[in-house]
C-alpha cells in the first residue's frame, strides 16, 4: 500500500495545479482534491461519481481518488491504441514467475498502478519528474513520440489458493486484449486474480460467465466465490438456479453432498422453490443428509438404503433429537409436514424414526380435523409459506403435459398447454373421482369427498432462464369455489410468452374454511 501523502507528492506542479482547484458538478462548488475532507462531501461525492469511484472505498483511502485520476488519462489512451511492440518496461515478480508487462496496460489494474507508483516513488531520487514524464507520454500523443521510460521491478505476494499461475496468466493477458478466451474449468482462478489485481472489467466478465455456467458440478465453488469476494449478484444467481433446480436435477445426483447447508437452507426459505410435490422435497433432504455422513459413497442410493441408515439409529430418541441430527433442525423446519398426506408417505416417516414423534402427531391431528371439518385447513393461514405445494416441469418436448393430485378426498388435475412456439398456459381443474382414468394411482385407500363445491385459495407461478436471466410470471392470490362443471371446475389460466425451456410451473393452495 501506499503512504497516505505519497501518491499527492509525486504528482508534477503543471498536473499537480489541474487538481489543486477544480469545479465539480453543476453546483459551481470548488474543492481541494488533496484535502479531500474539508467540508465538501457534496463535491466529492460528485468527483467519485464522475470517475466511477466508490464513495464510500475513498473516504476509507483517499489515496484510491488520485489513482483513478491517472488511470482515467491511461484508459482513455488505450482504446485505440496498442503497444505489443514495444519493449517491456515492467517487471512484476509473482508466483515465483517473472512476467513482462508494459506500463500504459498495468494502470488498468488499481493494485499494479499502486505497485507501480510506489516503486516510481522509491526507485528513483527524482520521482516527481519520473512521474512528469510518464504523464506526458500518455498526454503528447502516439507511441513513437513517447521518450523511454525507465524498467521498473515490481513485487506481488499471492495468498489466495484459487490462483494458479494459469489463471493469472490469464488475467494479464486481459490488460491487452478485451475477450481472452476462457474455459469454464479456469474461471473461478480468473476471477480470483482479478480481484486481487483490482482489475474490475475482467472481475464483471468472469461473474457473467460463471453466472451463465451453473450446474450440478459448480454450484458449491460460485457460490463460495461470490460469498469470499462479496459478489452478491453471483450468490444471488445461484440461490435462484438452486431454487428451481435443488429437486429435479441435484437431487439426483451425487453433487448434491456438496451443497453447503447455510446455501440449502436459505433455498428451502425461498417461496420460488419449486419441487413436484412436498415428499419430493423431503426425499431430496434426507439424501442431502445421508451425504453428508456417508462421506465414502460415490453414486446415489436408492430411497431404500437411505431409509435403513436411518432406521439403524437408536429408537429411544428421533435422528433430529440426536446429537447428530439437532443442527439440522433449521432444514427440516423449512419442510411442510402437512403438505406429505399420503398415508403411505407418513408411516414411512414414522417407520424411520426421524423426526420428533410431537411433529408426527401434530401432522396426523391437522390431516384428521381437516378431513372431519370437510376439507377446511384451519391450521394453515398463509399462502405464501404454508400452501400445499405441487409441480409441473414443461420440457421441450410436451406439446400438453399434466399430473392428478388428491388432497383430503378432493381431486385436482394440474395441467400445462403448449398453444404455440412462445405461448403456454397453465390452469388446474376438480374433477370427479369417478372420471380418472387411473383411479387406484391417486386415490387408493384414501378418502373421496361428494362436497359439491369445495373453496380455494390458490397461486400459480412459472418461471424459465432465457439468456441467462430469470423470468417469472405468476397469478394473484385468487380465492374461488371450484365445482364438478365448467366454468367452475376450473381455474384462473396463467397465460406466458417465452422462449425459455424447461418451464418450471408451481401450484400453491391452501382449503379456507368453509
């Protein structure tokens, strides 16, 4: 780092005088750059603002106005302009490498210019006029004008594992041309070495392109990256990615152990999760867990085997009221129990001995009211956290595509439409028992209700990536009594335009009371 008055003193007098006192903004206010305090913030925060500066980062070093002052002058001299001619007349000694840059291209690095400065300021008696001289070869015009320029030999320390000298390379290369071809294997060291040369276009580009490049297998190291480097547009494009994509794609895979849990738990949090239904959810979870403990399996197990492990605890208290399992309680209570009301599905969870046996009971006393009370879901209030949640994920190929739920002797079909290239819609409609075509797969053991109408309070959201931003389209909350004919039997149609695919489409309903 440089000392505080340094970068000021080297500054010539005919350059230093253009600083001394200068109008800022509309406002006709003068101000003194080298008493950058003085009572002005409005002028200040209006130089920063000219010079693309970080207010607040210069009140913190005033040292960072001035440096973007002179790589304002380089910047504007390099649009049009290149040097790979020339001699090199820097030296940069980094992981244990020596590397030849030219000193017009290093001012796009803040760290390179402060180094280089700094050396300029200690490697000569005479740096005022050093400087002078490196000013006036970016101010008199082209290349063959500028006088020689003394070689200097500059040092940066690396201690960030994520640069390799591969990705560094990279990163210099970029001080010359704007698009250095990148693959996604080195991005994540790109994109390290730009942060710690201050080199901010080529910071941006990584970003882009790591937020354009989630899967499976980069989820965990972007999403670390962005958290190290304080990059919420990255962190945030992946909790969206992992929001749609938790269930029907790492769910299936064995990249899933590696999802942090603070990541999976704001995931979980999120009201644009989407899972098909909210055992799908579950089964994803318990995976997660049994992952995380079984650090030597390699392919993912079949529900099956996740379900013995568990079942292999001690029975005297659930896994979550365990040692093992009591950090993981946060997770599971992002889950909604009430939402899992296949008969099946919960002696299964009883089976395993997993959860606390009041969760259990509080379940099964919810699913017993409702079904004594007509349906009525008086332990569920809000929509947006509590709502029954099923999914429909529309892929190229469907020109129609649809799924049968029952809930609580109630039976709904959730259907999407594809109407042409671009349009879709999606609706849910009642239908009677006696019209499905597969009976047994919906309502086998389970309740029939003959209520002719039946009140809900319902949400449908769709959401698709096109050119790697989310779009999301969804109804209001629309609270309707649905029949057995139409037009009542079915709902509201969410109607799209998008040349996105896969569409992720959720339905969210809760029963009012009736």
């Amino acid at each position: 780092m440089l000392r505080k008055d340094s970068l000021p003193s080297l500054l010539p007098k005919w350059y230093r005088g253009r600083l001394e006192r200068r109008m800022v903004g509309s406002t006709n206010r003068w101000r003194f750059p080298r008493e950058p305090f003085s009572g002005d913030l409005l002028g200040l925060s209006q130089m920063c603002k000219a010079l693309n500066v970080d207010f607040e980062e210069v009140l913190k070093d005033p040292d960072r106005l001035y440096v973007s002052q002179i790589q304002k002058i380089f910047s504007r001299n390099l649009k049009h302009k290149t040097i790979q001619s020339r001699e090199a007349d820097v030296i940069l000694k980094c992981l244990g490498s020596t590397w030849e840059l030219h000193q017009p291209h290093l001012f796009q690095s803040e760290t390179l210019a402060k180094l280089y400065l700094m050396a300029l300021s200690q490697g000569t008696t005479s740096p005022t006029k050093e400087l002078e001289r490196l000013l006036q070869a970016q101010l008199c015009g082209s290349v063959q004008e500028r006088p020689p320029i003394k070689k200097m030999i500059i040092s940066l320390k690396i201690n960030d594992p994520l640069v390799t000298k591969v990705a560094f390379a990279t990163a210099l290369k970029s001080l010359y041309l704007r698009e250095v071809e990148m693959n996604m294997d080195d991005v994540l060291g790109v994109l390290a070495s730009a942060h710690i040369l201050q080199f901010s276009s080529l910071f941006q580009r990584c970003v882009a392109m790591m937020m354009n490049g989630l899967t499976p297998t980069t989820i965990k190291s972007f999403y670390l990256a962005g958290c190290k480097y304080k990059e919420e547009q990255l962190t945030t494009a992946c909790e969206k990615w992992l929001e749609m994509n938790l269930v029907p794609l790492v769910g299936r895979q064995i990249h899933l152990r590696k999802i942090p849990q603070e990541l999976l738990h704001r995931v979980l949090r999120s009201p644009r999760l989407f899972t098909f239904n909210e055992f799908h959810l579950l089964k994803t979870l318990l995976l997660w867990v049994f992952l995380q403990l079984n650090h030597r399996i390699q392919t993912v197990p079949v529900h099956e085997t996740v379900l013995a492990f568990f079942n292999s605890f001690p029975k005297k208290y659930s896994f979550l009221d365990q040692d093992t399992g009591q950090g993981l309680v946060p997770l599971f209570l992002c889950v909604r129990l009430h939402g899992i009301i296949k008969g099946k599905n919960l002696e299964e969870l009883r089976h395993i001995n997993f959860f606390p046996e009041s969760w259990l009971i509080r379940v099964t006393a919810n699913h017993y009211h409702a079904l004594e009370s007509g349906g009525d879901m008086v332990h569920v209030k809000d929509l947006t956290t509590q709502a029954m949640r099923f999914g429909l994920l529309f892929n190229q190929e469907y020109t129609t595509h649809s799924e049968m739920i029952a809930v609580y002797g109630f039976f709904f079909e959730i259907k999407g439409i594809k109407q042409d290239t671009t349009s879709y819609s999606f609706y849910m409609q009642r239908v009677r028992h006696t019209d499905l075509e597969f009976p047994s797969s919906v309502c086998k053991h389970g309740p029939v209700s003959l209520r002719a109408e039946r009140l809900v309070k319902y949400e449908i959201r769709a959401q698709t990536l096109v050119d790697g931003k989310w779009q999301e389209f969804r109804t209001n909350q629309i609270t309707q009594k649905f029949g057995f004919v139409k037009p009542s039997c079915k709902s509201h149609a969410l109607k799209i335009q998008t040349v996105g695919i896969p569409i992720y489409v959720s339905f969210s309903f809760i029963f009012p009371i009736s």
